[in-house]
C-alpha cells in the first residue's frame, strides 16, 4: 500500500493499441483515461542485437487510479498489451500527492 | 558612543533576522498535470503562469470514450489537451484549489488536475527558472 491515495499509470503501447490498453485497465477498475502520441526512440544497435524491431509511432495511455487499483492494472496492461504482444507496451506508476476535478467523493486537494 | 550604536545596530539587524528568517532549504518542485478541453488549453497556460511557473509543456491528447460510445451519446469532442507544468512546493496548492475552481466556473473549463512529486534537478540556474525563485 502506498503512501500516496492515487498514482497516475503510464502506459506506452504500439499506436493502434490504446483502446486494448484502456479497455485492458477498465476490466481492472480504472474509470478512464487520456491518450497522447507520441514518437519513440531505439537504438539500432541494440534492436539487432536482440533482433527485435521498435515501431516508432507510440501511444501514452495516462490512467489516474487510487492506491489499491495500481498493482493489478499493471497486471491487467502487462497481460493484455505488454512487451510480448503486438501492443509491445511498458507501464509505469508515479505517486500523485493531490487532485482535484474528479467526480464528488473522490479525494480533494 | 559608537559601541552603543554598533550594539543597537547588531540588535536591528539580528531582530530583522527572527522576524523573516530565511528557508534553510530551497522549495521543492512538482510536476502539475493539467488535463482540459483542448479549446482551453491556451486559457489555462496563462492562468497557470501566476502561480510562479516558467516552463509548461502542452500536448494534444484524447479522452476514452470508445468510438460506439461516443456515438451514442452524440459526443463530437473528445480532444483534450495535457499540460505539463513545473510548479514549487509552496505554490501547488494554492494553484490547484484556483484550477479546481475554474473547472466547476469556466463554460466548457471542465478537467482534471494532480501534482507528482519530483526527486530531483540538476543546474543551479534551471531550478532557478523552473522555481522562479532567486534564493
């Protein structure tokens, strides 16, 4: 359990695969979320080293999850749009001190 | 006579010293995300700007609806914009509280904001900039 009530999950999956990537989270628990493109970056020496092609064309699912929901997001994303799937995702969480905007009854600054 | 000038003056000075005593530590930042109607995203950036931030990133973004949902519910607009902002310590809540404001008064203004602590930054001059604070 985290210090933190809520953490925001990054998710950077494959363009094309946000909606798996949202739909994967919302199973989960999580409410929604926000997409950004973006473009990524590989090194071309390790991609033929381990023979593996990075597309650079991404997306970044942004979830904001109270503390609880975290872990089995994570698992949901990994499961559903991870490195090993056509999603070729990473997810990560960072601590959230404060929000406001959520629906009432949810934590406040 | 000029001892006790000198004794008055040391006096002044140390009063001044307790009375305002300096932050023995400079403020720590915050990565404030800011998620809003991309028509809005212009509005907010200024507004943000008051709270002592000097470097904000704005990206266009869009929310989850699916596609069948948003047809029907008739929605035409998910286009969000995130934004990015560097913000002290001592100045995230206050904006927050203002954000949170905005968001319930602003036609349309409605979003989501939260702050991530940030661990650390290298370069006296860019805390500097991103803190607005001289120290």
């Amino acid at each position: 359990m985290s210090a933190y009530p809520y953490e925001v999950i990054f998710c950077i999956v494959n363009a094309g695969y946000s909606e798996t990537a949202m739909d994967a989270a919302k199973k989960c628990g999580a409410k929604g979320g926000t997409v950004i493109h973006a473009r990524g970056t590989a090194n071309a020496g390790a991609e033929k080293v381990f023979g593996i092609t990075i597309e650079p064309d991404k997306e970044i699912v942004m979830i904001l999850v109270p503390d609880g929901l975290t872990d089995d997001i994570l698992h949901g994303l990994y499961r559903e749009v991870g490195l090993e799937t056509a999603g070729q995702g990473i997810a990560f969480a960072l601590p959230v001190d404060k929000v406001v905007g959520l629906p009432s009854g949810n934590a406040k600054a | 006579m000029n001892l006790r000038k000198n004794k008055k003056a040391s006096e002044a000075r140390d009063s001044k010293r307790v009375s305002s005593p300096r932050p023995l530590t400079p403020p720590k930042l915050k990565l404030l995300v800011t998620v809003v109607n991309r028509q809005k995203a212009e509005l907010f950036l200024g507004l943000l700007q008051g709270f002592d931030v000097n470097m904000q990133l704005s990206m266009a973004a869009q929310g989850t609806a699916s596609t069948e949902m948003r047809q029907m519910l008739g929605l035409t607009d998910t286009d969000k914009a995130v934004i990015f902002s560097v913000i002290r310590e001592d100045r995230a809540d206050e904006a927050l509280r203002y954000l949170d404001d905005k968001f319930h008064t602003i036609k349309n203004g409605k979003g989501v904001a939260f702050t991530v602590p940030m661990t650390g930054v290298i370069g006296v001059a860019i805390y500097q900039f991103l803190s607005n604070y001289e120290g």
